[in-house]
C-alpha cells in the first residue's frame, strides 16, 4: 500500500507507523488506571465527513498495527493483506480503517517493555495486568483522538475476536456492527492450561529474572521460543500438520537415531520459537496471554453471556473454522445463542478449512465473501 | 496385594521389587546393541506348568513395573490395579503376570541414568537411542530368564498398547493374544509436535547441561515440569477438563490480577510438573518421548501396516476412547482395517468416556469387561 495518498499529509494524526501518548488516565479493570498511554497505530484511507465509514481492526496475541502496509522493521507485507487492501472486503478506497497495538503488547504501546515515566525504567512486571476490556477502552482513547466517534464496524480473529465481541459490550453506541473470527467469548479451562504452560516455560527461563532482563539485553529466549511452540501447536490442526509434515524427516534420509530435529515438524516447531523471540517481548506475551485468560465477557455482566449484548444495537457477525480446536464451532455457538437471547441480530457461518485457528489470516475466499457482505449490508 | 502367597520364596526370579541384569548383548535398532542389560520387574501369580498363563502387561511413558503392588517408594497402589488383581480381568490367581520397566527409563532398568559399566560413569545423553521394538526385544530377554517361552496375552495402554502391537509383529510366534487400549500405530505430526515442545523445555533448562547433571544432583526439573505441563494437556478432554475446574478460581474470590495460579487448572497443571520431577529423569523422558516418535509400525515393515500382521496368529483386541484426541479413534480404526487386511482376528470397540486419554487408567467396567472376555475366549 502506498502511503502517497494517505491523509497522513495532511494530518499527522492519520497514515502508517503513527504513535500517540494519550495523557489518560485510563482505568484499568485490575484497579487504578495508567497515565500517560502510549498507543501505536496505523490508519488507511480518509474519514468520510459524516465519520461513518471508519473500521476497526484488532490483531491477535501476537500480531501488530501494521495490517497492511509493509512492516518497517521485517519489510513483510502486513499480516491481514487477504482482508484489507485495495478490492478487499476493508477497502481504504472506501473505509477509514484503524488498526492499533493492543495495550500491553510490545510493538510501540505501551506494555511492560515501555518505560515507565514514574520510574524512568522499563516497567516490568510492575506493568498492570490489564484485560481485553483494557484493550478495548485504550482503544477508545485512540478512536477520540481520531477525531472517531462511531464505528462503522469493528473487526478480528482470534484475540482480536474477543476485542470485537467486547466493543459493542463496552461502548453499545459506538459501534454499528462487529465480526467476530475464529474467537470465544471466554477462555476455557483447556485454552488457559495452553497459556499456563508458555507463562511457566518462560518465567522458568533463569534469564526471565523475576521480569527484570531488560537492562541484561538477554531475554529469556529459550523460555519464550518453547512457549511458542506449546501454542503454535494450538493454531494448527492435527490433519493439516499431517498434510504439512506428516512424517516426513527433514533433510535426512534415515533417522538419525540422535536429538536433533529428524522431523520436519520438529525443525518448523524449533523455527517458529526462534523466529518468534526476535520480535516478541516475553513480558508481553505473560501479560496478553493473561488478559486472554482472564476473558470471560459473561462473568463481566453477572454471568450471562447474552446481558453483554442487551441493549446493544450492533449487528454481528460471527465465524468459524471446522477445524479450529482452539477456539472451536461450539464456543461461537455459543455466542450467537447468547445474542439471539438478547435480541440482537446475529449472523452465523461455520467455514470448512484445513488449516485450523490459523484458518483466518490464510487465504480464504468464503471468509472474505461473508465479511464483504456483512459490511455491504446496511444497519 | 500381599506378597507372602506369591512364588518369590521359592525362585527369586518371580516376585516383587525384582531386578536383573542380563548378559545381552540386545540389538537395537538404531546400530550396536546394548550390554548388559538391565530390567527391573515385577511378577504375581505362578507360571503354569504347561506355561501357558502368561500375561505380559506394557506400561505407558512415565509408567514403572509396579502395576498391582504398592510402590516401594512412594507407598501408593500400583497405577493398574483396576485391571490387574484378585476379581479383576488379570487375576494372579489364574494367570502369571509379569510387568517390566522399559528400557530408557529409570525405574530400575537400563537408561541414561543408569551406569555405563564402560565408563563407570552415568549414561547421560550417551545411551543409546532406543525404539519401541528395542523395548519390546529387553522384554523377550526378561521372558527367556523367566523360563517364559509365548505369551497368553500381552496388554497395555498408550505406549504399552505400542509394545502390545510391537509384540506379536516382532515374536509372531510367541503371543497368543494382545490386547491394545488407547494407542497408535505411528505417532502423528501432532504427537510428534507436543513431545518435542517438552524435549526443547527440557533441553532448555540450563541445569540439564546436555545431560550431563547427575553429579551436580541438580536435575532440570523446571525444564522438566514444563514439559509434563504440555504433556499433561493431551492426556484430558477437553470436556473434562471444563468439567472439572472450568474456569473455578483456586482459593480466592477474585481474580488477583497478577501472575499467581488464580484458575484451578493453573494449580492443578503446576502441581503435575512439580510432583513428577520428583520421580522422573528427564534424559529418561527425552529418550522414551524420542522412541515414541519413532514408532511407525508400518515404516518397519516396507510401509504397509498390514504387512506388519502378516503370518501372526495372534489375537488382537482394540480399544479407543472417544474423547482421546492424543491417540483418537481413527487411529485404533487404522490397525484395525490393517489386521483385517492381513487376515488377522481383531476385535474393536470405541468406549464412551470423557476424561480423554487418560481414561484407560481410570474406573471403567465397560473395559474391564471387553479385556476380560477376551483374555477368556479360546485363541
């Protein structure tokens, strides 16, 4: 995406690579509140006078602001180019789209790896915990300082799915209408056991130091790449890493009868730690997975999940893969369930994928299909 | 089970708490061969004089030789005495039992932490690489001392039920019968996939100095805890786990809004890491993790699973759980179709449970009922 056209000449509110310290205080669910917020963000295409086309994307765990322009510092395409670009469902031509670091991450919002204005020294884990709900009304600080009253929709997968069910819940008259990919509406035992395992590999680290390594510049590397693999597992489906892998050995033609990765499945698992510890901030990924965890957006309206969607005028849009065992068909089941409860309109397609949770960020016609119609269709 | 009726008083070979140490050498598969040879095991009942009573029972990764007795260490009931006893489907009254400790493991047979009578020194990371086949193999050796010349059946569940399939391929003429409960034929990109998380976890604690730890007696028991975690994951549903503990706080009111184990399942899957570095080696769980990987019972016979069933006169018995997503029911169906193509008799059924793997070690009439009636009918 060129940035010639954007805005960002104009207003340096608005464009790629944008970062804002909002004064707050933002309260936070844990108590308190953080002051100042520091928010990284992106914006593509240009606001409409009414302010009615503006689209709000939310990534995933480990995902960025950089949905679709290329990313400063890998120089790879934004992460979510099948959705969001010229004739894509998210078009700049049309919409003015929004996509902000979640609060808590590490790519220029702040987190535990920022620095903590009070101390002059990275938070740490002295960084709140904070929750989706956090992430949500950061986001709304962003949305004010845009100049973004309403939205004309709020988009995501995965955790950005649990931020576009929690939008409506928390602003109801800010948003017209949310698409809900491959999400759930709470953490399960099972999603948080998952988690559990990747917070005790990298706190297990002796270079994790209690959350205090940043001054070392030695990140507890070996931690973190093993908790990413105990959760890459998760995005992967077991008939697509038979597909993928099967198993095939890796570069070898016999077994090795030795601990190196013999599997093509242990070398790309090995891969995918190492290449995520060079990107990703360990604290971070403690805090968001624990945001993740403590999501549960019926416990937060008195236990029923359809009095978070009472009195909310959104449309939705919920989808899911077949085999996404993460975040499985039953879990938006259930939420469309909930918000029939509620009265709200709800629409509902389970989409057949080989490619488990991941299923979203690929290439998927049928899902851009449904989510192009979604947001054609008028409220 | 009381030991004083049992043969141990009058052939040390038989009894509880045995270890031996055979000559060798044993051939392993990975090249050279192993000598002596180690094996710790138990035995109950008494060998019939025609000796035709015997039952080989295979125990699963973690698992030891003290399938029936109470373990001499920690004092708790052996890990199968639902199945294995006086009433049960194995009766030391009627059949000669005998359960062995695999090698690579470190219950009391030959592992990496045993000693290398070469060396004088332990094993460490120089053991040799061991299959599934090279257990099985240790376990003809322990049959020939115990004057064990076939077996009436041979049973066990997960890796055992590995060994059970292995048996009759690799001694066609010595097993009657075998009987294999919630296991595979191969292990999957998947299975492959969570083992290696556990192996990098424990590779990545800086205690394990590749392998090398038993001076320091300093194990790598974070890494190892770790891997457990993961590990422990796959062994429950999902369902179950929801069940269980849902999204249950542990012995608070709120979230703390911090790092503790606030979810019970957080408790819980910490607890299973802590207590089990307390009787495991971890190079033992790298090895036997590596053998399971391996095990691709089709890939020893040319590729085709059928041909590994060809010319066995065994009995087979199969049984799945349906909530099993490590070893699902597909893979049981596999064998099956397999021995059916081989023209062997194999009986199969698909249990209803929902504590997923695990559920061959938990109360299960419905198994009890299909092992025992298939260990009473006539080969």
């Amino acid at each position: 995406m060129a940035t010639a056209s954007l805005p960002s000449d104009l207003d340096r509110r608005y464009g790629l690579v944008r970062q804002v310290v909002l004064p707050g205080p933002l309260p936070l669910d844990g108590g308190g509140s953080l002051s100042p917020v520091e928010i990284a963000y992106e914006t593509y295409g240009t606001l409409a006078p009414d302010g009615g086309n503006a689209i709000l994307i939310c990534h995933a765990l480990t995902g960025d602001q950089h949905v679709a322009s290329i990313h400063p510092r890998t120089g790879k395409p934004g992460w979510w180019t099948r959705m969001v670009g010229a004739g894509r469902p998210i078009d700049p031509a049309r919409h003015f789209v929004v996509c902000a670091n979640v609060l808590g991450s590490c790519m220029g919002s702040s987190g535990p790896a920022s620095v903590d204005p009070a101390s002059g020294a990275h938070w740490g884990m002295a960084f709140p915990v904070i929750t989706i709900r956090d992430m949500v009304r950061a986001q709304g600080l962003l949305l004010d300082h845009l100049g973004v009253a309403r939205l004309r929709a709020v988009v995501g997968g995965s955790m950005g799915g649990m931020q576009a069910l929690s939008w409506p819940a928390t602003f109801p008259d800010r948003v017209e209408a949310a698409v809900v990919i491959a999400a759930t509406a709470r953490h399960t035992a099972q999603n948080i056991a998952f988690h559990e395992v990747g917070r005790q590999a990298v706190m297990a680290d002796p270079l994790w130091r209690g959350g205090d390594y940043y001054a070392s510049n030695e990140p507890p590397a070996a931690g973190l790449a093993v908790a990413r693999m105990a959760a890459h597992i998760t995005y992967l489906s077991e008939a697509g890493l038979t597909e993928k892998f099967g198993r095939r050995l890796q570069s070898r033609e016999a077994k090795s009868f030795g601990f190196d990765a013999d599997f093509q499945v242990e070398s790309y698992l090995r891969h995918q730690g190492i290449a995520f510890v060079d990107r990703f901030d360990a604290n971070s990924y403690l805090y968001i997975t624990r945001a993740m965890d403590y999501f549960d957006l019926a416990e937060e309206h008195g236990g029923r999940l359809a009095d978070a969607f009472r009195a909310v005028p959104a449309r939705f849009c919920l989808v899911s893969f077949d085999t996404d065992w993460l975040y499985p068909t039953t879990e938006s089941r259930r939420i469309v369930h909930a918000l029939n409860a509620a009265g709200a309109r709800a629409s509902f397609v389970e989409l057949s994928s080989p490619y488990g949770h991941d299923a979203f960020l690929l290439d998927s016609p049928e899902l851009n299909r449904v989510v192009d119609g979604f947001l054609r269709a008028d409220g």
